[in-house]
C-alpha cells in the first residue's frame, strides 16, 4: 500500500555504549541497506519518566546521535530525525486519544511494571498512562511498516495495530465507499479488475489468506493508481473501509545480549559498560579489572568458564576456535585470567577504533550533526504531513 518503512527509535540517554550496539545500532545498520529506513531521538518519550530534570535531555540528544553515526548509522540511507521538531507527532496523539479506550493503556505490561521500577518517581501522570499511545503515533505517522523489536515490545506493536484498525474502522467509512472502490478497481484494465474481484471473492468468502495476498501484490503494481484509490482498494480488499493508517508488523530482531563487565545488563546505571568513545586505555583497564570466577583464586587453580562473566564476551567477540582455547585454557589452569582477556581486549579495540574516528568528525564540527538532524527533519514533516492531511480529512477537520 505504502513504501515498506521501518521506523525506531531511542530514547536520549546520552553517549551510548556496547550493548546498545549491539543489541540494536548493528541491526540499524543492516535495515537502512534493506528498507527505507526512520530513526529518530525519542525526546518527549524521555520526559514521560523524567520530566522533573529535562535539562539534560538536548545535550544527551546530540550526544546519541554521534554515536550513532559514529556506528555506522548513515543519513544518505537513513531518515534521522528528533521527534519533537516534527510536531505533527503531537496532533497525531492528541486527535487519536480521543478514540483510545483508557482500558488499553492501562493493560499495557510495561505500565505496572515500570511503575515498580521506578518507585522513586511520581508516575501518576497523563504523559506516562498515554506513552504507549504516542509510542504507537510515531509509528503511524510515517505508516510504517516494520518497527524492529524485541520480544518484550511485541506488545506495544500489537497495541499500535489495534490503533490503526479502530481508526480505519470508525473513520474509513467514506459516503458512498463501496461505488467509489468499484470505480476505483476499474482503473486498473479489464484484466487486472477481473483478478482482483477473482481474488478479492475468493478471500472474503472462503478465507484464502493466499488470495488476500496476491491481490495486494496485484494493488502495489498499481503505481498509476490516485492514492485514494489504493488506500479505498486496500480496505475494501478485506471487507473494511479505506485503510488510512498502516497496520505495522513487529521485526523480531537477532541481536546479541552484551553483558556489562560484571555479568549483569550492560548499563550506564551499573558502572559496568564500555561506552563506544571510551578510549583505547580506558578500554583495557575496563576489561582486565573485570571479575571472573571466584573460585580461580591463584593462577594455577583451574575456573569454569561458565561462571565468568569474561567467557560471556568471548561468546560474542570469539570465533569457535578461540572459544575451544578459552574453555580448554581455564578448566586446566593452563591460561590465566589476563591470558584470556586479552583476545576480548583486542576484539573490542578493532570494533570500537573506526567508531571512535568517526565521532571525532562531529565533535570537531558539530554543525555537521544539526545539518543532518535538519534535512532529517524536513524528511520526516513531509511524510507526517500527509499523514495529517488524510487524518484530518477523515475526521471532518479539513478547513480548506
């Protein structure tokens, strides 16, 4: 219906480190060779949990954004932008919560139990109950397509599908959609028409999930088509109205779980990370003060490496050779622990160098970075413009 977008997004916590790299700025980089890719700085998300302290929140923006070209995230493959200078993210949440049942937000898993975690701070605010609704905004602003996830956010997806579909449902119903759909699949030639109907039946009253596919790959080579013609097409298609806002797919993600240097999460909180522009001493020193198993209390006493939050890294940093020395090395006492740190250390340096050479281009000239969050932003308004226009038509707010 639209062009395949993915869009995500992070929520400005500063200079980032290896488990952000790992765990998403490495799947950033593939998807933006793959897909029309949107990736923006999650600013107003931060102030839903920090909303008394905002004065770091711009500084930590542009810091992250370094860091994510810094990895490789690039603005000629990639739309970046800050969610708050697109402001259409906020009409967009403002018209849509008039139709949000309260019910959903407070379903939502991640509602009570972020309320647990963060028992420190007043979360009995509008903004923190409606996070999942402007969550779900930015996604249908740009009628994405994929939002790469993990697991644990797969429900804040299907929160954003149901959006879409109550919308579609309660807006799309245009005077006179069924002729005008009719019309509308005329455009496409005799023998196009007689397909789609074919398939269109097919779907409708024996429920072929293949015939429902078809026909939408018949509708995407219909670039001559009016775009209101495809999004009354598309919906008609599944016995609903015009499809104005996109049903998004999760993008289960493969990412490695960095752990910290002391075995837990890799967090800034923690104390535990490698930041990606720590320098090459600051990286060494990290990595052989590291703890590893306890039991090892002299050299010559053999470890088990499943006890060492070191092996955890060689699990991601070290090929299966390396992993077989590492195993063999400490269950014999064969290697001592900086023995075996200093594969890791050396993987991490070749890993972190080019990102850390990187950065120093922005840091030299930070007009390069606002240039690009700039072009970025005209970008994103552009899409999000044309979001509103259909939105605001659909909902009788259209003035012109």
């Amino acid at each position: 219906m639209y062009e395949t977008r993915v869009l995500s997004g992070m929520r400005p916590t500063g200079a980032l480190h290896l488990g952000h790299y790992h765990g998403v700025l490495k799947n950033w980089v593939r998807l933006q060779a793959e897909y029309p890719c949107l990736y923006f700085v999650a600013d107003w998300h931060a102030l839903t949990t920090d909303y008394e302290a905002p004065g770091q929140v711009q500084k930590n923006s542009w810091d992250m954004v370094i860091d994510w070209l810094a990895a490789g995230v690039d603005p000629n493959q990639a739309t970046l932008f800050v969610q708050s200078l697109v402001p259409e993210h906020a009409e967009l949440h403002l018209l849509l919560s008039m139709m949000t049942p309260l019910g959903w937000l407070e379903r939502v898993p991640t509602y009570k139990d972020q309320q647990e975690k963060l028992s420190d701070r007043d979360l009995s605010t509008y903004g923190f109950l409606g996070y999942p609704l402007l969550q779900s905004r930015d996604i249908l602003i740009y009628r994405a397509k994929y939002v790469p996830v993990g697991e644990d956010q797969v429900p804040h997806v299907e929160f954003t599908r149901e959006a879409a579909r109550r919308f579609n449902h309660l807006y799309g119903r245009e005077a006179g959609f069924e002729d005008k759909a009719k019309a509308a699949v005329k455009k496409m030639g005799s023998k196009k028409a007689r397909l789609f109907n074919e398939l269109r039946t097919r779907f409708l009253e024996q429920g072929e999930v293949e015939a429902l596919q078809r026909a939408q790959d018949l509708l995407d080579e219909q670039q001559n088509l009016p775009r209101g013609d495809r999004e009354r097409l598309f919906g008609w298609l599944e016995g609903s109205g015009k499809k104005i806002l996109v049903e998004p797919d999760a993008l289960l993600t493969d990412s490695a779980r960095l752990p910290g240097l002391d075995g837990q999460k890799m967090s800034k909180s923690y104390g535990n990370a490698i930041e990606l522009r720590d320098e090459p001493e600051t990286v060494a020193k990290k990595i052989r003060t590291m703890p590893t198993d306890p039991a090892r209390v002299k050299r010559s006493d053999p470890g088990n490496p499943d006890l060492c939050p070191v092996w955890q890294l060689h699990l991601v940093y070290s090929d299966q050779e390396r992993k077989d020395w590492v195993r063999r090395g400490c269950t014999t006492a064969g290697i001592g622990c900086l023995d075996c740190k200093q594969p890791v250390i050396d993987a991490v340096q070749a890993e972190l160098a080019p990102m850390r050479e990187r950065a120093q281009t922005y840091l030299d000239d930070p007009t390069l970075v606002k240039n690009i969050i700039a072009d970025g932003c005209d970008r994103a308004r552009k899409l999000a413009g044309e979001t509103m226009r259909d939105v605001r038509e659909a909902m009788g707010l259209s003035y012109s």
